[in-house]
C-alpha cells in the first residue's frame, strides 16, 4: 500500500537528502518558495490583463472564469496528491519516482528547498497545462489560467507556511492540523492542502482523529 510505503519513512527534522549525484541536477532540484510563487502571482496578473483588454469576454464573466479555474485547482492538487505523489510503489521504479516525487518531502518535511516545483519544471508542465486549456476553452482559458495559477501560488504559500511555523491561534490553525495527521498518522487521508474541500468530497478525511489526536500532531510538528 501506498500509504505503508510512505508512512515508512521516519522524518527527520534536521538536514537534507541529496537527489542527483550531478551537481547540476542536484541543484535543479531545489528552490527558494518565493521562486515559483512569484512567477505564478506575475503570470496571473498578465493573463488577466489580458482577458480584460483584448477579449471579447465580458468582465462578470472573466471573474467567472477565474473563480472556476481557482475551484479547479483545487481538484487538481487533491488529485496529484493521492494518485501521482502517493502512488503505490509496486515495482522498483514508481518507487524512485514516488520518493524523488514526494517521498523526500516526507522523510525531510523540514526541507524549505523542496517544497516547489524547480522553475523550470514549473515552466514547462505550466506552459503544457494552459496549452491544453486553450484548446479546450479558447479564450476563455485567459480568464481561467490566472484563477488556476492564483490557486498553485496559494497552495504552495500553505504548504511552506505549514512546514516552516508554528499553527496559528484562529481557524487558519486547521489547515495546519490536517496535515500534522497526513504526515504523521496517515498518509492516505488529508491529501488537500490548501482546501479539505475534496477530501470530504472522495471521503479521504480522518473520521477518527479526536481533539488529542490532533494536538499530538501539531505538537510533533511539521
């Protein structure tokens, strides 16, 4: 099971795990979070700008579109979650890919550099992601991409709040427990990270954790 495989790593809170034995790649392999996030919050302003200046689209639904394609990212990250990150290691390997993938992250879950995409990679699969929307949507996907990319910057501005600092005291404080229990009690339940939304939806939540339980996992840390 999947959840075995991951779940057999012990984090360490301390240090990092090298990759690649080429430098380069190694290096690659690692970036600073304001990196991706950035680049994602730049891109989104200039579709939008787009959408709103040289389309027909009107502006009600162009913000339509942008919500769609922020409630679609959530999906989508949900869904890379638990069926590409945790897959089930069943030969040599989908067990490199899954630990390269994922795996480190959480065996080292303290590592800030790898808790993105590397630029270019985020590049490449971002460039494939709206070429497929644009066939799909047309111009339409001007409005959606930027939601889209707005929900990626979120989710990666959660996941290395959440790893990097202590919970907060208000309700933000249960996106930080769900995934205390993801890493430390059960990796096949709380799979969304910036929106439990599709893990009540798919019945992936924690039914059994009690206010204890999740005590004992924030107090482990992230």
């Amino acid at each position: 099971m999947a959840k075995d495989y991951v779940n057999s790593y012990k984090p360490k809170h301390k240090g990092s795990k090298q990759l690649f034995e080429n430098p380069v790649l190694e290096r690659l392999s690692r970036t600073h979070i304001s990196v991706p996030v950035s680049m994602y919050l730049v891109t989104s302003v200039a579709f939008g700008w787009y959408a709103f200046t040289y389309t027909d689209m009107s502006n009600g639904w162009i913000l339509s579109l942008f919500f769609l394609g922020l409630l679609t990212f959530t999906f989508v990250e949900y869904w890379v979650h638990r069926s590409i990150y945790h897959i089930e290691p069943t030969t040599p390997a989908r067990a490199k890919f899954q630990y390269t993938m994922h795996g480190v992250h959480h065996e080292y879950p303290k590592d800030k550099s790898r808790l993105a995409l590397p630029p270019i990679l985020a590049i490449l699969i971002g460039a494939m992601l709206f070429g497929i929307f644009f066939v799909l949507m047309g111009e339409a996907s001007y409005a959606f991409f930027p939601g889209f990319l707005v929900g990626y910057a979120g989710y990666l501005t959660i996941h290395f709040l959440v790893h990097a600092y202590n919970p907060p005291k208000n309700f933000f404080k249960y996106l930080w427990i769900n995934h205390a229990i993801h890493h430390y009690k059960d990796g096949d339940t709380m799979l969304g990270v910036s929106s439990p939304l599709w893990d009540h939806v798919f019945g992936t939540t924690e039914p059994k954790a009690d206010e204890n339980l999740k005590r004992q996992a924030v107090e482990r840390g992230l």
